[in-house]
C-alpha cells in the first residue's frame, strides 16, 4: 500500500493563505487585509477583503490616506475584510467560528465578529498594536471571551503560477 504525500500545508497554513490571497484582490495601495472565516470542523465558511462597497467605482472613490478634508481619504468608504466575509457569508449562523485575518481587527471589526459569534481570531500583522482601535479591539475580546492569538509563521514559500 502506497503511503500518504509528505509535505502538505497545515490546516493553520491553509486558512492563513487563504485570507493573504483574498486580500491580493484589494486596491488599497497601502493595506491589503484578507480574512477567512472558518468553522469549528474546519470547513471554510466565508471571504472577504478590505474593499468599497457594492456600486461604489475604485477608480472614483478616494484611496488616500490624508485629506484636508476627511471626505477625500479612503476611511469613511472602505468597508474592512472582516466585516466584508462577515457580511459575505451566505448560511445561517457564524456561532463558534474562527477568523483568520492578515491585520489585527479594528475595534470596529471587533464588535462585528463578537456580535457574529465567531469565538477566535488568528491574526499576522499587527502593525497598529498600541494605537486606541487596537486596544479597544482587545478590551472587547477579552469581555467578551473571544480568543486571539498570533500566527506562527513557518517561513513555508507556496508558489502559485495563473
Ligand atoms: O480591521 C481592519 C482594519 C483595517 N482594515 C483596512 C482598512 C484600510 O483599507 C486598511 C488600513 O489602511 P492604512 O493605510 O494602513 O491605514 O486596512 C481592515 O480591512 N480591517
Ligand atoms: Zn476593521
């Protein structure tokens, strides 16, 4: 009897890959975030990244991030990648799930996936850890009994040729 393949990504490796590809579909030009929502029996339930909403053109909607006034910067437009899978999801309930994200969320973020049910969230980058939105984000969690934790980078290279 043949033996199984060796060197197949772990299910960590896969669902933070996941949400890095989704976040290759923003157009931010400073922050592509990509989330993906998965279940307790690891079975992917929801995508998202951070983008504008429906009807709303990349191409005429702003992407700065300053502005003399706040209307020509991107942050009163964007919709984040953890509300957008969130939102994207087409099931019933999100109750006991986990997030995988490549940005620790914001405290807006937060409050959606703790209203959602998601119980974890397994973040990359946290670039703004410090900052007010960040520090909400983990009060909140912490209240509310949502998990977080880092992802341990393995260093593994997956190239994909399209
Ligand atoms: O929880 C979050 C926080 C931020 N984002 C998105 C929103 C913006 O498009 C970028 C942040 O842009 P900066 O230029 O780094 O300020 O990230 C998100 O999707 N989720
Ligand atoms: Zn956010």
């Amino acid at each position: 009897m043949g033996s199984k393949r060796e060197g197949y990504i772990s299910w960590d490796e896969y669902f933070m890959g996941v949400a890095i590809l989704s976040g290759q579909r923003s157009k931010d030009p400073n922050t592509q975030v990509g989330c993906c929502i998965v279940s307790q029996d690891n079975k992917i339930l929801s995508m998202g990244y951070n983008g504008l909403p429906i009807g709303c053109s990349d191409d005429e909607f702003p992407w700065d991030r300053e502005g003399d006034d706040p209307l020509d910067t991107k942050y009163v437009y964007t919709v984040h990648s953890e509300l957008n899978a969130i939102l994207n999801y087409r099931g019933g309930s999100l109750e006991g799930a986990k997030l995988y994200v490549s940005l620790f969320p914001c405290n807006e973020c937060a409050k959606a996936i703790i209203q959602s049910g998601i119980k974890e969230v397994i973040y990359d980058c946290n670039k703004y850890e410090g900052t007010p939105s960040v520090t909400a984000s983990k009060r909140m969690f912490d209240a509310a009994g949502v998990k977080y934790h880092q992802y341990k980078r393995t260093g593994r290279k997956i190239e994909i040729e399209l």
